[in-house]
C-alpha cells in the first residue's frame, strides 16, 4: 500500500463501522413503525368500502329494484 496503510486501514474499519451503525438504526426505525402500523390498522375498525365500489353496488341496486335487466 505504499506506506499508507496506516491511513486506509483505519479508514476501512470507520467505514465499516458507520454502516453498521446505519444498519442497526434502520432495522430499529423499520421495526417501530411496523409496530405502529399494526397498533394503527388494529385500532382503526372495519375497513370502509371504495367510494367507487359502493357508487356501483348502490346502482346495481337501483337498476334490480327498477326492473332494468343487463344485456
């Protein structure tokens, strides 16, 4: 290494050191917010219907109680 392995093996060794920081702190960040997700979709009751879908239930139903046949 020319004489400079004084410099760039230490340099290795922060760079390792830094990504393993970062690793850890995004696997505990990943973590917390999986759990509040969970504790949100949890306390959140039963999901609501697309507005879409139930724009087409309601006509659908419109068009049954109405007598209008498909085809």
């Amino acid at each position: 290494m020319g004489g400079y392995a004084a410099y760039i093996w230490p340099a290795y060794a922060v760079a390792a050191v830094v990504l393993a920081g970062l690793l850890v702190a995004t696997l505990k960040t990943l973590r917390a917010s999986e759990a509040t997700l969970k504790a949100l979709e949890g306390s959140r009751g039963p999901r609501r219907r697309n507005r879409k879908d139930g724009a087409r239930r309601e006509a659908a139903g419109h068009e049954a109680a109405a007598g209008v046949s498909e085809g």
